[in-house]
C-alpha cells in the first residue's frame, strides 16, 4: 500500500510546546511515525501582520481563525512583546520528539523572517540565517539534522545549494507531485526533494463551505488510490491544537485505508533513486494560499 508521509511545520513557541505534545499522542495512538520540522531561534509571528497588504492574505485570515489558533500574544511577538528565542525556551520539548522516535529537522531559524524575505536575499544573508538553524539544532539534539523543510514554502538558489553542501540526502521545500532531483540555474542537485502533495488543512477550510469535517472528506478523498504516495505537511499551531480532533480523523482514515504513515526518511528508504526525474524549480500560486510558493516544475529530458 501506498505511504503518507507526515510532515509537521513548528513555527511558533505557542506550537512547540502545546501543539507539538499533542501532535506526539495523536500518533501514538495510531501508531504513526512523522518527522517534525522546528523554527529553532526568535519567534517573530508579529511581523507576519504587514502582510495584510498581500493580495488573499486577508481573505485566508477570515476563513482560518488566525488569532484563535495561534493566540492574542503569539501575534504580539516582534510588535508590542519581544520575540522569544523557542530552541532556548522548548529545546526539552523538541527533545521528546526525538525520544518518542519520531525524525526531526530544521524548519528555519527565525519562521517570518525567512518567509518574507529569503526569495530576494543574497548568498551571506541565506547562509547566516541556515548555519544558525544548523548550530541550535546540533546545540538541542547533539547531532547533525537530516532534513529541511522552508518555512512558507520560500527558498532561493543558494538555500537550495546549502542542502547539498550540508550533505542532506532529502528535503521537503516545495509543492508538486512526487520526489524529484531540483534542478537551481541549470544545475540539477545531489539531494531528492519530497515536495507537498496535498493541500493543507488552512487552504481547504472554508472554501465551499466546508468545515473540519468537509476538509477531512476531501483529504481522504484524495488519498483514495492504493498506490499513489503523499506528503501532507501539517502544523503544530493548527493540527497540535484546536484542529487536533480534525488531524485525528484522518489518522483514522488513512489507517483505514490502508496507507502507512512514515517520516520522510522512512520513505526517502522506500525511492528508487536512479529512476528519480529531475525537475527546474519555479515559482508560482497554490489555491487557498496568498503568495507565491516554490512549485515542481516540468521535468526535463
């Protein structure tokens, strides 16, 4: 059967330490493997205000409830409230993760930071940014991570280019269909990307109506096929909190279905590496999300 690989964006300090245990029993109970991608310095989610000026931005707030999931004091953080270092404050929690045997990685070091202004950024800025995600995660679990996820689905070219200089064998920092070789300014790269091939819970609520229950049909619906693999990226800020008995739900479902729930490396092991395609890496727009996100683009000959 076909497997779902359950990856877990923890962008906050509020998310890693009530999201983030919840999330640990959900799988417990359905026992499900996940790999948990962590913000790992400042929780600046403050900053994330000024997008109100962003085409959609607006229009995904009304329909997610963004200051019921992610709290009055979360959104406060780098505006009215200093940002909080979460690898400092949560690094136990983060730790349970680990211990409870489940994959851990980087997420980024500073989540709104990164998210606004990586696609435009030059080499030093990139590289700063990564090397001191790189050094907290070695600081909390005593050991080199195995993976990265972007925040918001935003890279560049040099961001690209630091995961194969760290040696990361995979990734997951785009949307598309199924794992590929990047290809970044003509030059295909050594790691296998695993991009996002499910919607995300906060792009199907409430379009057409539909509620929790509506978005679990349609999740489940899209898993159907026996033989077709997923990604489905999740967030401790939703999922881990007041969307937990949604994400439940489809653990059930996906259970019944007969799919495995597995990290992304548990399935990287599962790939035929020498038949991978390789595939450009563009930029491009996600139904239900504002912004442009990093997309699979056509693969070559």
């Amino acid at each position: 059967m076909a497997n779902i690989v359950l990856k877990i964006d923890v962008d906050t300090l509020r998310g890693t330490r009530e999201g983030v245990p919840n999330l640990l029993a959900a799988l417990a109970e359905h026992e499900a493997q996940a790999t948990f991608l962590f913000s790992l310095g400042p929780d600046h989610t403050g900053w994330a205000l000024k997008r109100v000026f962003r085409p959609g931005f607006l229009k995904k707030v009304s329909r997610t409830s963004v200051v019921e999931h992610y709290g009055f004091k979360t959104l406060m953080y780098g505006t009215l409230l200093p940002g909080p270092d979460i690898g400092r404050r949560a690094a136990d929690v983060m730790r349970m993760v680990r211990d409870a045997n489940h994959e851990t990685g980087i997420h980024t070091w500073d989540h709104t930071y990164w998210q606004d202004n990586v696609r435009t950024r030059d080499a030093a800025w990139t590289q700063r940014q990564m090397s001191q995600a790189h050094a907290r995660f070695i600081q909390v679990f005593g050991a080199s991570p195995p993976t990265h996820g972007a925040a918001g689905w935003q890279m560049n070219s040099h961001a690209f280019r630091q995961i194969d200089a760290w040696g990361m064998k995979y990734a997951s920092d785009g949307r598309g269909t199924a794992p590929h070789y990047p290809i970044v300014d003509g030059v295909r790269l050594q790691h296998v990307q695993m991009p996002t091939t499910l919607p995300t819970v906060d792009e199907l609520l409430g379009i057409d109506g539909r509620d929790i229950h509506g978005v679990a049909e349609h999740l489940l619906a899209l898993t159907r096929d026996p033989a077709q693999d997923h990604v489905f990226t999740l967030h401790a800020e939703l999922e881990g909190q007041k969307l937990a008995p949604l994400f439940r739900q489809l653990l059930a479902g996906w259970r019944r279905q007969g799919h495995g729930l597995v990290t992304m490396g548990q399935y990287y092991e599962t790939l035929d590496l020498a038949s991978l395609p390789a595939h450009p890496v563009v930029w491009g727009e996600i139904p239900g999300r504002s912004g442009d996100l990093i997309l699979e683009g056509q693969a070559t000959a």
